[in-house]
C-alpha cells in the first residue's frame, strides 16, 4: 500500500492519540468568534501506519514526543524545513528492519567489482530515464543512447557527466535558453532543489526499511555526508521529479516562488504510477523495491538492481 505525504505548512499542533496524528489548528481553536461544534469538526486525525513521510514547514508547528517516537517506529520520515521552506534536516528510524545486522554486514562487506558494477546499472537506468523524457519532447536522443550503451563497470569514461551536460542543455531549451543546472543558479533550479530534497528523504526511508546503511555508497563517498546512498540510488528516480517541474514550466506557473501549489506538484511525484519489469506501482513502492533488491544484491541473491522505466505519458 502506498504510504501517505502530510505536508504541513501553516500553524499546527500535532499530536499521537490510539496511535493515529491528530491535527489540530491553533488559528480556528484560538478564534472567539468561530463556534465550539465548528472547532470539533476542524480537528484531524491520520493513521500513522499509513504514513510515510511528513513535512514541517512552519515555525509554529507543535510536535509530542510520543508522536514522533510513534512516526519513527513506523519508518516515517520526518522532514524539518527552516524559515525559507527549504528543507535542513530529516529523522529516520534507527531500527528499520528484522534482519538489519546481517544486512548491514553484507552491505559493508560488498566488493569494490560489485560495487562498481551496481554504479553501472544506476547510471544506465539514470540515462535511459533522461533519454525517455527528451524524446518525449521530440528531442534528439542519438547522442544519449551512445552513451547508455557506452557504461563501463564504475562508469569509468563519466558518461553520466557527458549525458547530463547534453541533457540540461536541452531540457528546459524550448522555454529557457539559457538554463543552467546548479544549487544555486536561475529558476526552476529552486523547484528542482526542492523536489530532489524530497525525493532524497523517501530514497533514505526506503533504503532504512530495507535494513541498508543510508550512508555507505556505492559510487558517492563524503565523509560529511550522511546520506551517500541514498544520492546514488536516486539517480535514476531523477528524471521524474525533472518531468514535474517541466510540467511546471509549460503551464507558465511562477517558478521563481515555491508556492503552495507547486509544492503540492512535486510532492506528487510520489505518488505517480511508475513502470517496473511491465508491472505498474506507485513511486513510493517503486522505491521499496529498488532498495529491496540492492539488498538482495548485497546478500549475493540477484545481480541487478530494479530501476523504474519512464514513461511521457505515465
């Protein structure tokens, strides 16, 4: 089943009550003027065994300790955004799976060739899902089909360089010429920022609820990074965040402000219906099974890790 995304960006008290979030907001309980029945009614509740990720995006959000101890129990990701809505931080369970230890042992003790290998399969998925989305908008793909069949084990020529120079130039071209990919350049680059952030923390809780360490990559190594799996395993689930922010673009939303409702079309990336081996599943299950097989890769039980395939139309 998919697991819910609570966004909360305006005032709020939450809290845990027979294991299910309650929501209750301080503007309408505060208001003389509203009447008691209409408070009642305003107050919300979610299952949290249905949950999956929430995301605070208010300094004036209330949070129990016993509603947090209950998310993080459940594998809930929990996303701390600052004053400028971008997010800085994510809490994850520390336990998040029955047989963590011997997943955790297999994944440390991984081989450099398997490793390098792995890299291989992502950076193709990563290309072969950039490629489809370009020819999607009736762009020249010759230059990225050479270069997906051109992967060597680690990518050892940086094909997933050369691809992504050619991709960038090209994406955003019809709309915005002189788009340049950067943290800190010209929008949509803020919309892109936001929706991989988003992307990142539901790659980290799949990979925790898969019994892997978020932190050991298998390509990305910082020493100050905490979440290097989780930046190689998102690679190839890019691309579907880059189609929501396109979307963006061609409907001449503002892309310069985060606004609400574009907020709420990039969180809707994980909820979109996503092709694996002919069989359709929501993004966030997609996730599941990636991870899931990147730890079956670890133990020695398969040789391939399962990447979504993107489709335009999907």
């Amino acid at each position: 089943m998919i697991k819910q995304t609570l966004y909360f960006g305006s005032p709020a008290y939450l809290s845990l009550r027979s294991k299910q979030l309650v929501i209750r907001l301080p503007e309408v309980e505060k208001n003389e003027t509203v009447p008691e029945t209409f408070k009642e009614g305003a107050v919300a509740t979610r299952a949290v065994e249905d949950i999956g990720l929430v995301i605070l995006d208010h300094q004036q959000i209330t949070v129990t300790q016993g509603l947090l101890t209950a998310l993080l129990e459940n594998n809930v990701a929990v996303i701390h955004c600052n004053n400028t809505h971008h997010p800085v931080g994510m809490m994850l369970n520390l336990d998040g799976h029955t047989l963590q230890a011997q997943r955790f042992k297999a994944q440390i003790e991984a081989s450099e060739p398997l490793k390098k290998q792995l890299w291989q399969q992502t950076v193709v998925a990563k290309i072969e899902n950039q490629m489809a989305l370009l020819a999607s908008l009736g762009k020249e793909v010759k230059k990225m089909e050479f270069l997906a069949r051109s992967v060597k084990s680690g990518d050892a020529d940086n094909c997933e360089a050369r691809a992504a120079v050619y991709y960038w130039g090209a994406l955003f071209s019809d709309y915005i010429p002189s788009f340049v990919r950067g943290r800190e350049e010209m929008p949509p680059n803020n919309l892109l920022n936001y929706g991989y952030t988003i992307l990142r923390a539901a790659v980290a809780r799949a990979l925790v609820g898969s019994g892997l360490l978020p932190t050991l990559g298998i390509f990305h190594r910082n020493q100050y990074n905490a979440y290097c799996l989780a930046d190689d395993v998102m690679e190839p689930y890019r691309p579907f965040v880059d189609k929501a922010v396109l979307a963006c673009v061609q409907k001449g939303e503002d892309v310069a402000d985060l606004s609400k409702d574009v907020k709420s079309q990039l969180l809707s990336v994980l909820s979109q219906d996503t092709l694996f081996e002919k069989a359709r599943s929501p993004l966030m299950v997609g996730l599941t099974k990636t991870t899931a097989s990147l730890s079956d890769c670890f133990e020695g039980k398969r040789r391939k890790i399962i990447y979504p395939i993107l489709h335009a139309a999907a």
